[in-house]
C-alpha cells in the first residue's frame, strides 16, 4: 500500500477504529462520541423515538405542505432516506455480521436506537436554521452553527469538510458497487455501468433540487419495498430457524467469548465494534446531511421534519438493515465465506434460485443510484456556501464525470478517505447539535411532547 493510502487508513482508523486495546480491538472515539450524543439527546428529549413515533407514523401519511421550503415535507423525507439508504445497508450491514458474528446485529439496532435522536435534532435545526431565496432555499449545518452559534468559521469549515467529502467519495464508492454487481450478475463491464450511472444521475441533477425531489419519492419507495419483499421471501422461507437467530444475536451482543465472526478478540468488544460502525455508515446520523434534507421542505413546523426523520432511520436502521442482516443469518452464508453485497446475493438465491443474485443486484442499482442523486444536492449545498451559486452548473457535471472513474476504480483507499473526511464533519457537527439541542427542547415543550 502506498505511503499516502497508509497514512489515510491511519487516520480513519484512528478516528473510527478499531483501536487494538489489552482486551482486543475496540471502536474508536468518534463512534463513542456519536453513541454517547445520541444517549443524552435521548434522555433529553425524554425518549422521543418512542413517545412520539405514533405521532411519527401519522406526519408521513398525512403530510401538510406550508411555506419556506421548495420540496414538499414528503419529498424532503424522501431525499433523505434516498441518500442514507445506499450500499453500505447492504454491503456495510453484511460486512459487520460476517466479521463481527451475529451480535453485531444487536448494535446495529442499539446505535439506530440512541442515533434517531440525533437526526431528529439536525432535522429540527435544519428547518429552523436556514435561508431562503429567490427560486431555492439553502440549508445545513452550517447555517445553524452560523446563525444558531454564531461560529461562522466553524460553519465554512464544515461546509468545505462536507463538500469534499461529497465530491470524492459518493461518486466512487456506490457506482464501484453497483458495477460490481452488475458485472458479476449481468455480464456488464465496469465502464458501460459507469456511463450508464452517470447519465441517469446527470438526467436528475441538473435539473436540481426540485427534480431530485421528484425522482426519489418514487424511486426510494420501490427501492425499499423491493428489497423488503426479496428479504421477507427468504427470511419465511427459512422461518424456523429464526428463533435460534435472534438467540445468537442477543446471546453474542454480550458474550464473553471469542468473537463467532471472522475477526479475534473478546466476544461483545467484536459484535460491538462493527456493529456500531456498521450503523453509523447505514443511517449516517452525526453526518450533518439531514439537516440539508429537511431543511428543503416547503414546511413552516420543524418538528414535523424531526418527526420525519425518526421514521427514516427506523426505516434504515431497523427494516432494511435487518432484511440484510436476518438474510443471511438465517440461511448461513454468514459462515460461506462470502462478504459484503455476495453473501446477501447468496442467502437470496437460496431460497429464490437464479433471480435471486439479479434482485440484490437491481436493489445494489436503485440504493447506490438513490444515493448518487441525495448527495450531490449534498454537496451542491456546501460548496454553494463557500463558492456561491456561481459553482452549481460545474460542480454538477464535475460530480457526474467522476462516477464514470468510481465504476472503474480500485476503492479501498477511498473508502478509508470517506470515512476520514465523514469523521471529520463530525465534529463541528456535535457542536452545533449538542449546544443548540436546547432550542428542540424548548419546541418540544410547547408540543406538550
């Protein structure tokens, strides 16, 4: 590996783990950070994932679209859950269980949990924190660590974190799994998926936000339920051994043993490990990114948008992340020796053979396409903030150029980069989430929630 790719998984592991300790490899303070914002909000908040999820349910049937915004509140939940719903639900989940064993699974579920209340906070400060214009609304953290804190600096240098990381990282890592699955299903070289993911993309974004938000709530539903009814296919299909699985989840969350997944060391620190990582990478609470989601919204109540965003990471945390990770558990290709997006493609095939590969390859497409699309508004925005409005139309073409070199590039450093510069927002993020986390409290109260 080359000096420059060491020194950047260097400095990802550091931050993210895992940090090799006297009882084995445990995760880093970034994820410590985030399960511990994610804890005080909770209590906070007096549980607001659980007091008000009824009430959750009931904002996205019957959403009321107000004023402030250019999407409606049913195309900004669907913007964000386009872009936190990617591969790494698939893939990243896969990875966790098959190096962290079944246990992983519980910590997955446990950081979704504490990490709703962190997105419900960047929701909430989003559409409370952000600037209107003419033909378009701005949004994001780093109007609320500007106008909210009155950080200005720490605003522009999160919004040029932000912007990096959206520009060189999104549009190599999704297209180089979905060219990877599209060449071990379909028999389509990396280079023809490449283009062909570019041109979609380009079609959407360069009509904006307002045609992102009509893409994704039609295409993020049928991701979703495409992937829920393969999943539930095989998950009843071997429905007798579930009971046994969620045993061994719970039972591995805290054993004491050696770890029952690829990786050595005490049993709970291993299952712990990947999978918090696991699922901070899946719902990407602490990202900052919601903020600039919801903050989209034609809608003058922040809480309707915090509400919203419980949903979305129950969703992401809780449904599609526990399809992938029930898959393939229950028909053991945990232990096939298969990672990442092959090990689910395997549990499908065994209860669906032959169709079964090209579902998760189709779901690979609709979930790394969804992404492509949220996050370069993501990083629009950021740059937007620095560079002015003067930079969208070139950071638009910029952006899907580079997806053609994401399909056909080796990515393992740029994962390390991703998660190095994800890291790095961060912290400015927790700052403003934290120190304004007073003013969602207070919104709270007079709801009486």
């Amino acid at each position: 590996m080359p000096d420059l790719a060491r020194a950047i998984t260097w400095l990802s592991d550091g931050g993210w783990g895992p940090w090799n300790t006297a009882i084995g490899h445990v995760p880093g303070p970034l994820v410590l950070l985030l399960l511990g914002v994610g804890l005080f909000l909770t209590l906070r908040y007096r549980f607001v994932q659980v007091r008000r999820f009824p009430a959750a349910l009931r904002t996205i049937v019957g959403q009321q679209s107000g004023s402030g915004g250019v999407l409606t509140p049913f195309q900004a939940f669907m913007t964000a859950l386009a872009a936190s719903i990617g591969t790494g639900n698939i893939a990243g989940v896969a990875t966790a269980v098959v190096a962290g064993g079944p246990g992983a699974v519980f910590w997955i579920w446990c950081y979704g949990f504490f990490a709703t209340a962190i997105k419900f906070t960047e929701a909430v400060l989003g559409t409370t924190f952000r600037l209107s214009r003419a033909g378009g609304v701005s949004s994001g953290p780093m109007y609320y660590l500007r106008d909210g804190l009155g950080m200005p600096r720490l605003a522009a240098a999160y919004a040029l974190v932000a912007g990096v990381a959206a520009l060189t990282t999104t549009p190599f890592t999704q297209p180089n799994s979905i060219a990877v699955a599209f060449e071990s299903e379909f028999a389509l070289s990396p280079l023809a998926s490449g283009v062909l993911i570019a041109v979609l993309t380009w079609l959407v974004i360069i009509g904006g936000v307002r045609s992102i938000g009509r893409a994704v709530e039609k295409l993020s539903p049928l991701k979703v339920f495409l992937y829920l009814a393969g999943g539930l296919f095989v998950i009843l299909a071997n429905a007798s051994r579930l009971p046994e699985v969620f045993e061994a989840i719970v039972r591995e969350a805290f054993s004491l043993r050696a770890a029952t997944g690829s990786a050595t060391g005490l049993g709970v620190m291993v299952a712990m490990l990947y999978g918090l990582a696991r699922g901070v990478y899946a719902n990407e609470a602490g990202y900052g990114t919601a903020a600039v989601a919801y903050g989209t919204a034609r809608s003058s109540e922040p809480l309707q948008q915090g509400l919203n965003a419980i949903i979305e990471v129950f969703v992401v945390s809780f449904v599609t992340s526990s399809i992938s990770a029930l898959t393939i558990l229950v028909t053991g290709a945990w232990k096939s020796g298969l990672n990442s997006t092959a090990a689910v493609a395997y549990a499908f095939d065994t209860a669906i053979p032959v169709a079964g590969g090209p579902i998760v390859a189709v779901c690979a497409f609709l979930f790394g396409y969804t992404t492509l699309i949220g996050w370069a508004y993501y990083g629009e925005q950021f740059f937007e903030y620095i560079l002015g409005l003067r930079v969208t139309v070139p950071y638009r073409w910029i952006y899907c150029g580079l997806i053609v070199f994401g399909a056909t590039a080796r990515v393992e450093t740029v994962w390390a980069w991703g998660d190095l510069m994800n890291g790095l927002q961060v912290f400015p993020n927790m700052i403003g989430v934290v120190g304004l986390s007073g003013v969602v409290a207070g919104r709270l109260a007079k709801r009486k929630g």
